[in-house]
C-alpha cells in the first residue's frame, strides 16, 4: 500500500499539469507593432486596437502631411513594424517611394471601399481628394479597416478588436450626432466654409456647408494670384462671417485674403495632424469637435 503512494501522487500531478498546460499553450503572444503614417490614423487605430497592439505614428503631431521628408529612422521604424496603416489617395506619396523597400511587411490602405471626392481643378483635376476621414460617417469604413487588418494580423484577438471597434465606432456616431445638430444652426446664406487647403470636401459635404478654398490640395506655392482674386472675389459674393486656415500651413496668405474681402480671420482648423496631448486636438474626436467650436465661435454661434 506504501509502495502504490508514490505512484498515485506522481499520476495525479501528471493530471494537474495536463490540466494546465492547455491554459499556457493558449496564452496569447506579445502585442504586434503597428505603425501608421500619421498621427489621425495612429489615434484611430490605438482605439481599435486597445492593449491589443502597440501602435505609432511615422509623424508627428503638427507635421504637414502632404510633402513630408521621412528621415531614414522613418523608414526604418516602417520596416520593422509588423503592419503598416496608410490613407491611400494619394496623401502619401512620400510613402510611396518606399514600397519596394518593404514588401514583406503587411500593409492596408484605410481609405479602401470610399467613394472618393474629386478635386477637379488645376493639375489636381483627375486625383482625388484625400482627406475622407473628415467626414465622421466616412471614418466608420476606417475603423472597419483596421478591424480587418489587426485581426489578420493577430487572429486570436480578434474578439478584442472587434469589441474596441463597436465601442469607438459608437463614440464616432454620438460626435457625428452633434456635429450635425451644432453645424445646422448655421444659416443657409452663411454656410460658406472658406479656408486655405481644399481639405474639407467630406465635412462640408456631410453637414451641407459650401466649400471655399486658396488652394486645392496642398500648399508648394501657398496661392497663386489667380488663385487669391478668385477667392477674393467668391468671398465678396458670398460674405461669410469668417475664413480660416489649416493648423499645418501658412496661415499668412489667408489673411491677406481676409483683409482685401473685408472678412475676418476666424483661426485655425485642424485636418491632417493631431495637437500635442496639451493642445486643442490630441485624438481625432477632439479634433472634430474643436473645429466645430472654432467655426461656430467665429460664425456667432454657440462654439464651447
């Protein structure tokens, strides 16, 4: 009886580690690393991604977007990340240059299945507009493309993912909510939305504002003449109660503008890069909302 002890014990903890062993062969592996191009793409995707990930932008907040330089480390930090998020329509093209250097690495455009705004004018006339995620309705497909490509990227949080991307796709409709109801107090005569970059195309389409701009899609010559009289001369027509300009850019050419329609400069907009965590538009919902503000404020309506 003695003797069968010791084998009963050793079978049992055979059991108990039978047991077990299940529980650490299901532990999930390390959080993947992520990158995004910039800093409105990295806060969209650390929201779907939760602890699931670790997530980082190519930029950083403030950068202007459309000519950015990367810097070798840039590119290094690219080819290290296991997934890389871009927008697409042609906002990269600095980024662009690089694919050949990182074919190995998983990729997905957040803009894929947007029906995109033409931007019509200039050399610009066949390309489209880029900046879709200024429309929050628009920024649902993008949360669903990360959705996708975190989960084919680490399958066994997929359950995660998905939960973050309800949860904040939830927090996008209850902004886009009041947004709407906030923007719709703007009378019909005064819904002119002047500002330097055509970088509001989605916005003023999804809150039916008209659109007014200096120049269409970035700002290498920051106006040309032509360009300022014709805006000049919309502006004289229209009379809105304020023009504005984007955080990244020159505001300078919009004054001069402002000053020669009799218009007042109602401040700064923030499209293609987030603030610091201090600033007024650290995550992409503040931004959003901060816009609102500055518009409603410099229109006379009920900006916070």
């Amino acid at each position: 009886m003695s003797r069968l002890l010791p084998r009963r014990l050793l079978l049992a903890a055979a059991l108990s580690l039978a047991a077990v062993a299940p529980a650490f062969a299901q532990a999930p592996a390390a959080p993947r690393r992520v990158v995004a191009t910039f800093t409105v793409l990295a806060d969209m995707a650390r929201n779907v991604a939760g602890d699931g990930a670790i997530v980082e932008s190519l930029t950083r907040p403030g950068a202007e977007i459309h000519d950015y330089d990367p810097t070798p480390q840039d590119v290094a930090r690219a080819q290290g990340a296991d997934l890389i998020l871009w927008n697409g329509l042609g906002l990269e093209r600095w980024f662009e240059r690089f694919f050949d250097r990182m074919k190995g690495t998983r990729q997905a455009v957040l803009s894929e299945g947007v029906a995109p705004i033409g931007i019509g004018e200039g050399p610009y006339r066949d390309q489209p507009n880029p900046h879709a995620w200024m429309s929050p309705t628009i920024a649902l497909t993008y949360v669903e493309n990360i959705r996708k490509a975190l989960t084919d990227l680490d399958p066994a949080r997929a359950e995660l993912f998905a939960a973050n991307a309800r949860a904040y796709s939830e927090r996008i409709r209850a902004v886009d909510a009041r947004l709407r109801e906030r923007l719709a107090a703007i009378p019909a005569e005064r819904r002119v939305l002047a500002t330097c970059e055509g970088a509001f195309s989605y916005l003023t389409q999804a809150y039916g504002l008209r659109e007014a701009y200096l120049w269409p899609i970035n700002a290498e010559e920051e106006g040309t003449p032509r360009q300022v009289r014709a805006l000049i001369d919309t502006l004289r027509r229209a009379k809105p109660p304020a023009v504005f300009c984007e955080s990244t850019v020159n505001e300078r050419p919009m004054r001069q503008v402002a000053r020669e329609a009799g218009v007042p400069f109602g401040g700064v907009l923030h499209v293609d890069s987030l603030t610091a965590a201090n600033g007024p538009a650290p995550t992409y919902l503040r931004l959003l909302e901060a816009n609102a503000d500055t518009i409603l404020r410099a229109f006379g309506g009920t900006g916070r």
